[in-house]
C-alpha cells in the first residue's frame, strides 16, 4: 500500500507541511468505516452466548442438552465436551485465516472501499444464512461469509484517511467499535434468551442491521487517496485528498503518497524481500512473535465461552450471559483480547 508517506527519502520529511481540519466529510468516512468493527465484534460476541442457550443446544447438540440436565457424574466442563461445538465456535478465525488471502487481492487491486462493501454483503448474506440454519455443518460454513475482508480493510482504510498527527487515535476507532459490537451482542443474548425456541437465531440474525448500514453507507464513501494513488488515478487522488482535508494546500502530502507508492511498485518480490537478512528480525518478531504470543494467551478462549465457563461454575443460563457482559464491556481492560490492541 501507499503507506500514508509521512517521510521523503529525498527531502528527509515532508510531514511538518501537511494542513487539515476535521471536516464533516472526513466525519462521515470514519464513522461508516469503523461500522466494520462493530460487525466484527457482534460476531465474536454473539457466538458464546449461543452456545449456552440451551434451545441453540436442543436443535444441534442435544447430547450436550442431554448430559446438563441429567447431570451425570462428571464435572460441568465435561459436559460441553464435544469437537463440534468447539469447530463451531473456531470456525469464525479459521474462516478469517481463509479470507485473507482474498481480501488481500481485492483491497489492493479494486481498492479499500470495494472490500468495505464486499465485507458487508458478505456479512449480510451470513447473518441471514446463520439464522435460518437447518443444520450444523451450515451454520458453521456460513461463519465464513461473516468475516470476509472488513477485519483486514476497515482498519487499513481509517489510517489511510486520517490526517498523520491523528492516525493512531483514528485507527482505534475499530478497536473501539469491536469493543461494543461485543457489549451489544451480550446485551442481545441477555434479551433473546428468554425467547423460546427461535432466541439464538434472532441473536445471529441481527447482526444483518449493522451490515446493511455499513452496505449503505459504503456506496457513499470515498476512494482512500492512497489507494487511487496506487491505481494511477492521480487527478481523483488529488481530489480526495482536499475533500477529506478539507484543504487545498495537500501538495506535500500528495507528492509523498506518489513517492510511497512508486518505492512499493519498485520491489518486485515483496515476500522475498522480507525473508532478507536485514528484515528477519522485523519479521520474526514483529510480524510472527507479537501477534502469535497474543493470541496464545488463551483470552480468546475467555471470549468464546464465557458464558459456557459461567455456567460450569453454577450460574443460570441468563446470569451468565450478564456476566460475560460486563467482563467485555469497553473500559473493563479486554481490548487486547481481539487481537488489535
């Protein structure tokens, strides 16, 4: 990508001349593109809450329904043991290691916002599937629909539009939206819990309310200038820029967004090169090492099944859910848990 090109390797800097102001049509862009966030958290929050209802239990597992009432003599966590529900539950970052790699292609070729719009089809298309499943094997398919591209474009587009001086703060916007489609999505199974027996598929099917927001809104949303840049549309590059900046002094800005993206076109074999001697450390450690170690601290297993874990402990089904509530509502410290802080 045009990485933003805060620096020219010519000049020694340009970023000290960039103008902008806080326009509403930056405003706007931010707020539907963070929308990306909020699908994503919805979905990893809704799924544990789902996977104790017992009437979710009775339609697909009902050996699991089946050994919590009779309680048979084995501790509570052995009776949540079985390997569908937990493919069910991993199904979600299995379907998130596969779109990756097309999403990658999309974001780069067709452009950020096409992949914000695609994500959200392809959200829409999945709550709805979820929803009205028949069949295990098809609500687990149907969690690769509910994660194609927005985890890896909406974050890339907020920091693309983001004036340099404000680009962190902006970029939190998804971790934050997260946060709350996870606060959400435990406020709804609280509700939908007491719904018998189709409560589970309204906690699944209302995720289709944000996609068709961020859908809507993302047929109004702008081109990244960065990416226009990369795809030779300079003149609507430019464009954009002063739109979003709300300015028309973006010559320095603009000329290292051209620098950035011509310095990227110049490596012919970006994999290869970051298997040079030089970058292996970045990549071992700051590509491999930080993110695996995050993750194998086991907090997504905390997210997943907090409600599972509750119950094992002798709370009821919606004390429960209440719970894993306040465990993950934002401010409580579990930003990091969702793999971008």
């Amino acid at each position: 990508m045009a990485g933003g090109g805060v620096m020219d390797p010519k000049s020694g800097g340009r970023a000290y001349l960039y103008e902008y102001t806080i326009t509403p049509y930056f405003i706007f862009a931010c707020i539907v593109g963070s929308l990306g966030g909020s699908l994503f958290g919805y979905d990893l929050g809704v799924s544990g809450g789902v996977t104790s209802m017992d009437d979710f239990l009775v339609e697909f597992f009902p050996s699991i329904y089946q050994r919590k009432q009779e309680h048979l003599k084995e501790t509570d966590y052995c009776k949540y043991d079985n390997q569908l529900l937990t493919l069910f539950t991993s199904s979600l970052y299995f379907a998130a290691l596969v779109s990756t790699f097309g999403a990658s292609y999309v974001t780069r070729n067709k452009g950020r916002r096409a992949s914000i719009i695609c994500g959200s089809i392809s959200f829409f298309a999945g709550a709805i599937l979820n929803a009205s499943a028949q069949k295990l094997q098809c609500s687990s398919l149907e969690d690769y629909f509910l994660v194609l591209e927005l985890d890896l474009a909406v974050p890339l587009y907020l920091s693309e539009m983001a004036p340099a001086k404000i680009r962190g703060a902006v970029n939190q916007l998804f971790q934050l939206t997260t946060c709350l489609g996870i606060l959400i999505a435990n406020f709804v199974n609280y509700g939908v819990e007491r719904i018998h027996p189709w409560g589970w598929r309204l906690s699944l099917g209302l995720a289709a309310v944000p996609a068709t927001l961020m859908f809507v809104g993302g047929l109004f949303l702008p081109e990244t200038p960065n990416s226009l840049v990369e795809q030779g549309r300079l003149e609507e590059g430019r464009r954009v820029l002063e739109k979003v900046r709300g300015t028309t002094k973006v010559e320095a800005e603009f000329q290292d967004l051209i620098d950035a993206s011509n310095a990227a076109k110049a490596i012919k074999h970006p994999f290869r090169n970051l298997l040079r001697r030089k970058n292996r450390p970045q990549l071992v450690v700051g590509a491999i090492g930080i993110p695996a170690f995050q993750q194998l601290t086991g907090n997504n297993s905390i997210l997943f099944y907090a409600p599972v874990i509750f119950q094992s402990l002798g709370f009821g089904s919606g004390a429960s859910i209440f719970i894993s509530y306040y465990q993950c509502s934002p401010g409580r410290g579990h930003s990091h848990i969702y793999g971008f802080g």
